[in-house]
C-alpha cells in the first residue's frame, strides 16, 4: 500500500452499538500512526499516538491496535454515544521515498451516532 | 494540550489579489509545521511541509510560487496564496508539531473564497 487508507468512508450506528474503523499505511520506513477525531467547527485533536507493533491503547470507551507488519491499525469504540459523532482520522509518520519524513493523513471515517 | 491559533478563520478576496494565514504555536515550539488542504468532502491533503529557519518542501503538485510559505520562528508560520484564482478557494489548516512521537496540533483551519 502505497498511501494511508481509510475505511468504511461513513457509518451510522445507534447509540450503545459497538463499532471500529480501518486505517491501512505503508508499512516500510515507519515510525508513527496517530489517531484524531475531528469534530464539526472544532480543530483536529490527538486521540492516540502509536509506534510499537502489537501495541493498544485506550481512553475511556475508544480503544487503537496497531500492527506495523502490515500496516494497519484498528479503533474501536464501545457503547457509541451521540457525543462520538465525529470525523475519525488516522496519519502516518514515514520517512517518505524522496528522503523526508512526512505526516500523511488518511480520507477519514465519518462517525454519525444516532440517539 | 497545545493551543494553535490560526487566522483568520475566514476570508473573502477578490480574485488576483494575495492573501496570508497566520499559523501560530502558543505555548509550545514548533519545529515543524505542516499546511493542509481540503477540498468539499475529501481528506486533507498535505501541501508543505515548513521547519524552522529553513525552506518549506512542497508536496508534488503545489506550485510554490504561489503558496508561499514562510516559517520563520519556531511560534510562527504563514501561508500566503498569491494571485488567487476562484480555484485556490478552499478550507487551509496548519498543523504544529515538535517530532518525534508525539501528536500535532492543529489550527482552527481557514475558509478562503475567491470571487
């Protein structure tokens, strides 16, 4: 894979479903994946930062795995409420083929909880 | 965490003129600034990347005579669109980062419209 992909692009779950989003990266050169949720009129903000193949973090309801071996990782979220509506997105920092290291995003998930 | 104020949130030029948006990191220093942009309903796209005291690289495709990117202190980044076109109108936000493993923090973003 040669760019950060997301999926499903949009989901909509009733509140107290359980749900998860995909983000696949390269795998080579890797350094970080972050996750941040990204709410209507607000900036961007850092849900978790993750290095470690086989690493998990969690806060609160959402939870990350990451697997650098093959470059994907997985949130979570137990028991959506309405207040995790949100655009959910993933970056991965690489060192990138011309040399640079970048923070390259993926298209987002697009999280709608309904009450 | 981190506060990045970016501005204006919101602008309205007249199509040839040059307009700047102001990047700043106000209580952590910045050593690596990133400037996006998102086109109606796709992810953010990286233009640039800016590190202090040096020139910014600019992403495949972004005409660097025209987003002007300055990074002159390790607080303070701009973008500037020079002779902006219907086109270059769009949603700009800035990303302040120290390294490393840790998280970026974003800008509230900037809606340019060009008329």
């Amino acid at each position: 894979i040669l760019n950060v992909e997301q999926s499903p692009q949009s989901l909509h779950v009733q509140e107290g479903d359980s749900t998860n989003f995909t983000c696949s990266f390269p795998s080579s050169n890797f350094y970080a994946l972050h996750w941040y949720r990204w709410e209507t009129a607000k900036s961007p903000e850092a849900l978790f930062v993750m290095t470690l193949n086989g690493d998990e973090k969690k806060k609160g309801r959402i939870s990350a795995t990451l697997n650098t071996k093959e470059g994907y990782s997985y949130l979570y979220i137990k028991g959506s409420q309405p207040e995790d509506s949100a655009t959910y997105l993933c970056a991965s920092y690489r060192l990138m083929d011309t040399g640079r290291r970048a923070l390259t995003f993926g298209s987002g998930t697009r999280l709608q909880v309904q009450p | 965490g981190a506060v990045v104020s970016q501005h204006p949130s919101r602008v309205i030029c007249k199509s040839g003129t040059s307009v700047k948006i102001e990047c700043r990191s106000l209580d952590f220093q910045a050593t690596t600034m990133f400037w996006y942009r998102q086109f109606p309903k796709q992810s953010l796209m990286l233009m640039a990347t800016s590190n202090e005291g040096s020139k910014a690289t600019y992403e495949q495709g972004v005409e660097k005579d025209k987003f002007l990117i300055n990074h002159a202190s390790l607080t303070l980044s701009t973008l500037t669109v020079t002779s902006a076109h219907p086109e270059d109108s769009s949603f700009y936000i800035c990303s302040a980062w120290n390294g490393g493993n840790t998280e970026a923090f974003f800008g509230q973003g900037t809606r340019l419209t060009v008329v």
